[in-house]
C-alpha cells in the first residue's frame, strides 16, 4: 500500500501534467527555445517542488521498453520477500521473443538482492525474469501488482504485460515515466543499486565469478549526482533514459524517450544540464558522452577493490551500453 501523503503527491503531479504546454518553462525562468533535444518524448521535473521545467510530446503515450524495470523492482521490494533468498535461473527467464543475451547461465542461483540489483544496474533481463516469477503467485501475479502500483500512483496511460520490458505492450508516456522516478526515488536500494557503477556476483551453483557494468555510462562521470538511473531500449521504444540527478543544487528527474544513435540519450541529458546550470544552449558536437573510464568494482564485505580476473572462474564486466540489456 502506497502512503497517503504520496497518492495526493501524484495525484497533483497528474493534473500538473495534463495541463502542461509542450516546452514549458519552470521556476528557473529558462528559455525553453534554447534547449535542442534529438529524443522524441522529453520531461525535466523540478523533483523538490514538482514543478514542470520542459516537456516535449509528454503525453504521448509509447513503449517503454526496460524503464519498466523501476517498477519491477518497486514491487519486488513492497511484496517484503526476503532479499536474501536465493532464486535460480530458469528455461522461464529466456527471452524466446527477441532472443536477448544474457550472462545468467540456466540453474545460475543468486541471492534476490543480488537478481533486483542486476535487474536495475545491468538491465539482465532473466534476473528481472526470475524475480517475477519466485512472487506468490508467478509473473501473472507479478505483473497485475505492477498494474495495480501504477493505477495506485494514478498512473493512467502507463500498462505492463511483462517485468522485463522485452514487450512492447508495456507503455507509459514520459509525464508518467517522471512519475514513476519519483515515486522509486523514496526506494534507498533502488536508488543504490540502480546507480551501482560495476558489481560482481558469485553463482551459487558453480561459485563461477560476473563482473556487471552499468547500462548508463553517466553513473561513472564525476560531473553527475545521480540519485536513480534507467535505460532502456527495444526497436519500438527507441534508446531511452530516464534519472533523478542533483543539477544546480536541485532534485531533477530527466526523461528522455525514443533517442536515436547510440550516444543521443546521453547527449541530451548533457544538454539539459548544460542548459539547467547556464541557461544557454550546448552545441551539438560538445555534446558528445566522453567514453566512461572504468571502474573496478568492489566485492562486498572485502576491503579494497576486487581485481577483474580473481581466479579462473572470473569473468570481467561485460562492457556497458549494450543494446540488447539497455
């Protein structure tokens, strides 16, 4: 049961968003013209008093793709099952609909924490899959919650159909997807593991060692603060991204939605930091995301960093951005 004191939060945000213009400005009194975004569907928030600051095509509603993972995770942790139960892979979690990657192995046994924190950070698609599907009641019931969290949050256009976001029937539109960001925002381990740089896990069942990067290179970038991140893509949805991040010393959510390219997403988000910290645009070609240095992860309960090949058994992050997780 969400609180009341969120329901009136959303149910405000809703009306705001229904009556706001395409570009519309915010508090700040930034000139909207300005601000020269390639994605599609755009939302920035003023997150601290949930003031609109820009809107492009926010109400259209569009396939979301794996931002439908902020709210697999939200009601992964309102069931209160425990994190530390141990969950395995099954032939349930492939992905038969467009054959997407995965690293988690048939009977690859982890730890639920473990599965939700790959689910955010990395996008895994089968670790979001098994999540679902060890809820009371399977993934039908997984996914009804889900259904039944959005009309909660008073979500109207937003629907799923699955926990992963292969299904291009899981819709929302970006005033929504801001929505959503804020209401996992209040989550401290969605905030933590959605934002978790690069991360090893052990397979329980052979002990086998998989380093994870971060879908969202920006997470690595010392210039950013970020509070919640999400990418997503699928050829319906396009290159998405969606993140809470501190900007000026004010909350932001950006939602960015339908990008072309592979850079585009970060690009824009870029330009609306640029242009929320100064006012002025960013040339296009400044824009480009710099290439995310790497970080080597730390394994929890050791102290100092965890070397990228331990043993034979170890295997290094997969490199981050990949289309077929994002």
């Amino acid at each position: 049961m969400i609180n009341r004191r969120f329901l009136v939060v959303f149910a405000g945000l809703a009306a705001l968003f229904a009556a706001l213009p395409a570009n519309a400005q915010g508090p700040l009194a930034l000139d909207a013209r300005k601000l020269k975004l390639a994605s599609a569907n755009v939302v920035v928030l003023d997150a601290a008093d949930n003031r609109p600051i820009y809107a492009k095509a926010a109400n259209d509603v569009t396939p979301i793709a794996s931002l439908t993972k902020l709210m697999t995770a939200m009601v992964t942790l309102d069931s209160g099952l425990s994190l530390e139960d141990p969950i395995a892979i099954d032939m349930d979690d492939f992905d038969y609909l467009r054959g997407t990657h995965s690293r988690l192995r048939m009977g690859a046994q982890l730890p639920r924490r473990e599965m939700l924190r790959l689910a955010l950070m990395s996008s895994e698609n089968r670790a979001a899959s098994a999540l679902s599907r060890n809820y009371p009641g399977g993934t039908l019931a997984f996914v009804a919650a889900m259904n039944d969290k959005a009309r909660a949050l008073g979500l109207t256009h937003t629907q799923y159909s699955d926990p992963t976001g292969l299904s291009a029937k899981n819709v929302s539109t970006a005033n929504e997807l801001a929505m959503i960001v804020a209401a996992a925002a209040q989550y401290p381990l969605i905030r933590e593991f959605s934002t978790t740089q690069s991360h090893y896990v052990e397979v329980q069942s052979t002990g086998q060692l998989l380093g994870f990067n971060n879908t969202n290179g920006l997470v690595k970038n010392s210039d950013w603060d970020i509070q919640v991140s999400k990418t997503g893509f699928i050829r319906e949805a396009g290159k998405c991204l969606v993140m809470m991040a501190t900007i000026s010393s004010r909350p932001v959510v950006i939602v960015l939605l339908d990008s072309l390219g592979q850079y585009t997403r970060v690009a824009d988000a870029i330009r609306v930091k640029y242009w929320l910290e100064t006012g002025e645009s960013l040339p296009v070609r400044t824009a480009k995301a710099a290439k995310p240095a790497k970080a080597t992860p730390k394994r929890a309960g050791i102290k100092g960093t965890f070397p990228a090949k331990t043993s034979q058994n170890a295997v290094a992050p997969a490199k981050s951005g990949k289309a077929r997780r994002a």
